[in-house]
C-alpha cells in the first residue's frame, strides 16, 4: 500500500514541470531589441538547463514505471499510460524549446543587423556633417590644411567600405532567408545605401570644391607676389633723386637698367599668373569674380609701374646727357690749360741740337692740336648740337659754355704758331756753326786716328828675329816717310776750320774734345818721334848681321855631328851578318830588304863582331869634344836670344841624347855579343842560332833604338817560329803574356836586346834537353834500343789515344839502304820535327 501512495504522488512533480514548461515556452514574446533578446536567450538557456536535468529523471520514472508494470500488484495499463502521456509531453516539450531557441536566434539576428545599420547609420552622419563644411580655406596654408584632412577622411571612407559591404551582405541574407521583418529589412536598406550614396557624393564635391581652392590660393599668392614686387619698384622709381654727379648718375643708370632687365621678368611672370588665372576661369572655379578682379588690379599696377620707369629713365638720360657735356667741357678745358702752360716759355735752343729738339716737341705739340681738333673739340660741339636740337631744358648753359671753350682754343692755335716762326728763325743761324762744328770735328778725329795708329808704329818697340824682318820694317818707315805730305796738308785745312769757327764767339765744339792747340802739338810730336824711329831701327839692322853669321857656324857644326851619329848607329845595328837575314826572312816576312847599304860587309865570328863593337864604341867617346863644342856654340846663341834657326833642324839637347844613346847602344851590344859567345860555350845553342836570333831582332828594331815595343817582339817571336795565337785587341792573351812576365816583369812597355837575348838562350836550352829527354823515353820502349820503334810496342807502352796520335804523325823507318820496314816508324825523326825551334 505504500508503494501505491508513493508513485503518482512521486509522479506528480513531472506533471507540474511539464505544465509550468509548457506555458513559458509558448509565449510569443521574442524580443523588441537586442537587450530584450538577449535577456530572453539567457531565460531560454536555463529553461534548457532544467529540461536536461528533467530528463534524467524522466528516464528514473520509465525504470520505476517497467517496474510496476511487471509486478502484478498495480494496473499495468494504467501504469502504461501514464508513462506515455509523461513521456509524450516531454517530447513535445523539447520540440518546443528547440522552436523557440530557433525564433530567438532569429530575432537575435534580425535585432544585430539593426544595431549594425543603426552603427553604420551614425557613422555616415558624422561624416556627412564633415563634408558638407562650407570652409574651404582662406589662406594657402588653410587650404593644404583642409586638402590633408580631406585625403585621410577620403582614406577612411575607403578603408570603411568593406563594413558597409558587409551590412548589406547580412540585410540581404536576413531578407532572402524570408523571415520576421523582411519589409523593414528591405525598406531600412535602400534607406542606408541612399545615405552612403550620399556621403560619398558629398565627399567627392568637397575634394573638388578644395582642389579648385588650392588653385585659386596659388594664384592670389602669385597675384600678392607680384604685387608686392610692384609696389616695392614703385617707391625706387618714384625717386626724385636724378644723381648730382656723372658717377652717381652712372651708377642710378646702371641700377635702373638692371630694374628693367627684373620688369621684364616680372612681366613674364605677370601674364603666367593672368594665363593661369584665365584656366581657372574656363574651368569654372567658385571664386570666379574674385580671380578676374585681382587679375584686372594686377594688370593696372603693372601699366602704372612701366609709365613711372619710363619718366624716371627720360628724366635720368636727360640729366646724364647735361652732365656729360660739363665733364667733356671740363676735360677740354684742363687739356687747353695744360697746352697754354706749355707755351709759355723763353727758351728757343742754345744750340742746333737744342733748336731741333724743341722744334720737334714743338711738331708733336701742333700734331696733338689736329688731333684734339678731330677728337676733343669736333666731339664737344657735336654734342653740344646734339642737345640743343633735343631742346634740352639747360640748352643756354650748354651754348654759353660752348662758347667760352671755343675763344680759349682759338688763342691757343695763334700762340702755337708764333713759336714756332721763332724755332725756325733761331734753327737757321745755329744751322751755319753746326756744319762749321762737325766738319771740323770729323777732320780733327781722322787726323787723330792717323796721329795714334803712326805713334802706335813708331814706338812699337824694334826687336826682331831676322835679318828680313828689320829689312822690311825699314822699308815700311821709308813709306810712312813720303805719306806725310798728305797729313801736312789735312792740318792746315784743320787752322783755317778753326779760324771761322772762333769768328761767330761760340762755345766750344760739342762734337769733339780737340782743340787746335793740342793738334799742333800732335804735330811737332810726330817729328821727334820719327827720328827716335830711325835711330832704333839702324842699331836694330847691325845686331841681326852678327846673330846670322852664329846661326850659320852652330848649323855647320850640329849637321857634320848628325850625320856621324846616324852612320854610326847604321855600322853598329846593320852591319853584322846583315846580308844572312836578307837571304833567310825575305820570303817569310815579305819585306825586300835588299836595298839597305852597310859601313861593312862582314858575317865573321862572334869574336870578331865584338872586336869591332869595342873599335867602334872608342870612337864613340873620343867624339864628345865635337859635342861640347856645338854646346858653346849653342850657349852664345841662347845669350843672345836666338830661338830659332833655318839653316839646322838640330839642338843641343837633342844631339846630347842621341849621343849618348849611342854610348849606350855600343855598351849593350858588346855585353850582349859576349853573352852570346858565353852562351854558345856553356848552353850547346849554336852560333848560327844566336846570329839568328840577332839578325831577327835588328829586322824588327825598325828605328834602331835597340828596343822592341810588345808588339814588334810578338812579330819577332812568330817570324821564328812560335805558334802564338792570334786575338782581337783588348782581348786577354795569356800565353804572350807568360812570355812578357821572363822578359818585360815591370812591364815598361819594351824588351831591349839584352833581355830578348837571354830569353831565347833559355827557350833554346830547354828545346834541347826536352828533345833528348823523349828520344831516350821512345828508344826505352824499342827492343835492343833501335831507331825505331814498332806499331806493338807502341799500343802496348802507350794509352791508346797517345798511340793513335804517334801512328798517325811518325813517318814509316827507312833503313840506309832506303828500304821501309813494315809497321816500323822513325820515332828520332819525329821528335827532331815536334823541337824544330
């Protein structure tokens, strides 16, 4: 019974809910706006709260329902339909709030666009207030102002058009989805895109009205520039200052052309600005009548400015032209003062020079008056003309002026040429002195030339040195004796000069510093000097008599002793043996020696040559008192200042050398003929050798000084058979130099006979032993000690290299019956011809 009490009572609880639910979820009340709406969704989520909690319990009532449905106890079909009405409802429940869930999203969506118009609508109106603003700027800078705001509100226009887009996307989707409020939709639509048409339109008038603005600001900047230039010109040349000096008026001139060269610039600039001002205008700016006014008060301050230049620059031409005439007026006027000073003067010349030279200043003088007359004066009239035919207002001033000039000018032209009337009356009288001065002047300098260059003669002092020289200055004097008529005859001519001269009482001769009193005594000068001449000249004749006679016996004397000196020097080096070297060398050297003579004809023994050198050298000495004669001789000559002498080529001190080289010479010979006989007893070299030696050495001895230069001896050394390379000069010769170490060691640049002598005993000492030396070696490899030796012993002794060379250099062994032995060679004969020198 319990259990029967407590279902329906338990059940009860849904029942209500379900009522309650019902109720609430059938309201038509969806919202009037957006608050509304929201208000009601946040009631309609908690309603949808408690159904969901319901639920759970509803499925609690299914499970207790199959539960008594199963137990006998209670009216199953009572049971039954309980459940299903609860259930039923609850469905029906749910269906609704899901409805009205959807009817509220729907009106939240309709009362968001409305709130998003609503925003959107507001936005436009404060921008249509912004662009309908009437201040367009009163100024440049407030119209580039109102221009950026402009821009950044024309940015914000376009920058908000996705919004708008926006809206009239959702109106249309709200509309097309055909729900409440569609005619509102669609009527509160056309309504916002009519307003943002609107704004936009409004906004792009606005930008046109302020760029037409912007223009026409430039243009009344342009306009009040040039304007303001204008008036500040207007001041400049409404100046009464027209300058009081030709500089000041010079320098206004100069300002007020550089104000024109501006004007017309600025004119330019004038109708750029009225052109541009013309384009406003065609393309209808709303500040039409103002631009034409400006453009009209503009063109008539330019027209004023040009009027008031134009009278100032008349005024200041006019002004420069009266002021120019009174600085021209006044440079004529100081030049004719300086010329009237210049005239004022006594001085007509003290002389003809004097006379000349201020007839040609007073030339220069009347050729500067023609050209004043063609330039200063011709060019002051002319403006003077010039001007009182443009009437200029000081034109009595200017004739008056004009006037005075020309009164002053004439008095100087009247005093010029009395000056020069005086010139040239004073020219003519000094004229008549001047020839009498320079006739007199040019004889007297002839004379006096003539005068120096005879005394220069005359005193020449007479030292002579030869007979012919003081012959021919004799003879010279004798013509200088009968010339003298003619110079007799220059000094009277010379008096009578003078005599004129002195009649006109004028100052001494300014052409010459002779006098006639010094030419006289030139002249009785010259007669004494003659006859000192002819004294000198007879002592001078005696003294060159005695000189030639001591030339004549010192030339006697030195000639004899010469020739002695050359025939002894041709006996010593020349006569020995001489005939052998022309018979051996003739062919070698190529040099026909056969025409030589000698004092003897002897080839005898070394002893004799030497017995004979010995003769010879005591003849040599006994000569030296010849040689201390020639000496004296040649002292008295030099005491008597003797320096030359034509009938000799010889002095002392030459003969004095080659005697005593000739002393010498025997002394070295005889040493050098007993080193020849020492050698040929001691050294085994033969005498034949050494006479060849000899004779080789006197062929090359060319100036039979005794002494080889290094180049003859190298020609001595290869004409006896050494092999001595040839080189070029200046080369390095090494094996020619080894010799000149023996010969020459201080290398004095010659090998005398002596030192050639011993360097060919010592070469041909060595030929020697090396000759015997290797026929010995050879006869040590022949067996038994033959004279020859065999191609075997050869091969088998030698390296083959030396063998090969001995077989092809030794002739074949002939025996002394002349028969050849076969591969038998004469090795005595081949070392003879390797030492052949």
């Amino acid at each position: 019974m319990h259990h029967t009490h407590w279902a329906p009572h338990h059940n009860l609880s849904p029942f209500l809910f379900h009522c309650q639910v019902e109720a609430l979820l059938a309201s038509e009340d969806y919202g009037k706006d957006l608050a509304s709406v929201n208000n009601l969704l946040k009631k309609h989520q908690l309603l949808e709260a408690d159904i969901s909690a319901h639920e759970d319990r509803l499925k609690d009532l299914n499970s207790q329902a199959d539960s008594l449905m199963t137990s006998s106890a209670f009216d199953t079909s009572q049971v039954k339909d309980k459940r299903d009405t609860i259930n039923s409802r609850f469905q029906k429940i749910k269906s609704m709030a899901a409805s009205r869930r959807a009817k509220l999203n729907e009106s939240h969506r309709l009362h968001q666009f409305f709130r998003d118009m609503d925003d959107e609508e507001s936005w436009i109106k404060e921008k249509k207030l912004l662009v309908s603003s009437e201040d367009y700027g009163r100024d440049l800078t407030g119209v580039q102002n109102l221009r950026k705001k402009h821009k950044r509100l024309e940015a914000e226009l376009a920058a908000h058009e996705p919004a708008i887009q926006g809206v009239l996307d959702t109106g249309k989707k709200l509309s097309d989805d055909n729900t409440i409020g569609k005619e509102e939709i669609q009527q509160r639509l056309a309504q916002f895109v009519e307003h943002w048409k609107e704004l936009k339109h409004l906004a792009a008038a606005r930008g046109q009205r302020l760029e037409e603005s912007l223009e026409y600001q430039q243009f009344v900047a342009n306009v009040e520039e040039e304007e303001a230039w204008i008036n500040e010109k207007m001041t400049l040349v409404a100046s009464e200052d027209y300058g009081d000096t030709l500089a000041a008026i010079q320098g206004l001139l100069k300002k007020h052309e550089a104000f024109e060269t501006d004007f017309t610039v600025h004119k330019d600039r004038v109708n750029d600005v009225c052109s541009n001002g013309q384009d406003l205008i065609k393309k209808n700016n709303h500040h039409e009548e103002n631009i034409s006014s400006k453009m009209k008060g503009l063109n008539g301050k330019v027209s004023d400015l040009e009027k008031a230049a134009a009278q100032r620059k008349a005024k200041l031409e006019e002004n420069s032209a009266f002021l120019q005439f009174n600085w021209k007026a006044d440079v004529v006027e100081s030049w004719i003062g300086e010329k009237e000073n210049s005239l004022k003067t006594d001085d007509y010349g003290r002389d003809l020079s004097s006379v000349q030279t201020l007839l040609t200043k007073q030339e220069t003088f009347d050729a500067g008056l023609q050209a004043f007359q063609q330039e200063g004066i011709a060019n002051i009239t002319a403006l003077k003309d010039q001007l009182l035919a443009a009437k200029h207002v000081q034109s009595k001033a200017i004739e008056a002026r004009h006037a005075s000039l020309m009164k002053r000018w004439s008095q100087l032209l009247a005093n010029s040429a009395t000056r020069k009337k005086k010139l040239l009356e004073a020219q003519s009288h000094f004229r008549k002195v001047e020839d009498l001065f320079l006739t007199f002047a040019k004889k007297a300098s002839a004379f006096n030339s003539w005068f120096e260059n005879a005394e220069e003669d005359l005193t020449d002092p007479v030292r002579c040195n030869s007979l012919e020289e003081i012959r021919a200055l004799r003879e010279a004097h004798d013509a200088f004796r009968s010339s003298l008529s003619s110079a007799q005859a220059d000094f009277s001519q010379l008096a009578e000069l003078d005599r004129q001269i002195k009649s006109f009482r004028v100052a001494s001769n300014p052409y010459t510093w002779f006098t006639m009193e010094a030419l006289e005594e030139t002249w009785r000068n010259l007669q004494k000097i003659i006859k000192e001449r002819e004294l000198e000249l007879q002592k001078e004749q005696r003294r060159q008599e005695e000189n030639d006679k001591l030339r004549q016996e010192f030339a006697q004397h030195a000639n004899a002793f010469h020739q002695w000196i050359q025939e002894t020097r041709t006996y010593l080096l020349d006569g020995i043996a001489y005939r052998r070297v022309i018979r051996v060398y003739q062919y070698e050297v190529g040099d026909d020696l056969s025409g030589r003579s000698c004092m003897v004809e002897e080839s005898g023994t070394l002893e004799s040559q030497l017995e004979a050198t010995k003769r010879k050298h005591q003849e040599i000495r006994a000569m030296r008192s010849q040689l201390k004669k020639i000496e004296d001789l040649g002292a008295a000559m030099e005491e008597a200042l003797i320096l030359d002498n034509k009938y000799t080529e010889h002095s002392t001190v030459g003969l004095a050398q080659q005697w005593d080289q000739l002393d010498q010479l025997g002394m070295r010979m005889q040493h050098n003929l007993e080193q020849q006989i020492q050698a040929r007893n001691t050294t085994g070299v033969t005498e034949e050798a050494l006479k060849e030696f000899s004779m080789m050495f006197k062929h090359f001895d060319k100036d039979k000084s005794g002494r080889l230069n290094h180049q003859e001896f190298k020609s001595c050394l290869r004409s006896l058979g050494y092999d001595l390379p040839m080189v070029e000069e200046g080369e390095p010769d090494p094996e020619f130099e080894a010799i000149l170490d023996t010969v020459d060691p201080n290398r004095d640049g010659h090998v005398s006979l002596q030192e050639y002598m011993a360097f060919m005993i010592s070469r041909e000492t060595e030929n020697v032993k090396s000759s015997e030396e290797i026929e010995s070696a050879f006869r040590a490899l022949s067996s038994e000690g033959k004279p020859y030796v065999t191609k075997e012993e050869l091969y088998q002794n030698l390296t083959r290299e030396q063998a090969d060379y001995c077989v092809s250099h030794m002739k074949p062994y002939v025996d002394s019956k002349g028969r050849e032995l076969p591969t038998a060679f004469d090795y005595v004969e081949f070392t003879r011809s390797l030492f052949v020198n």
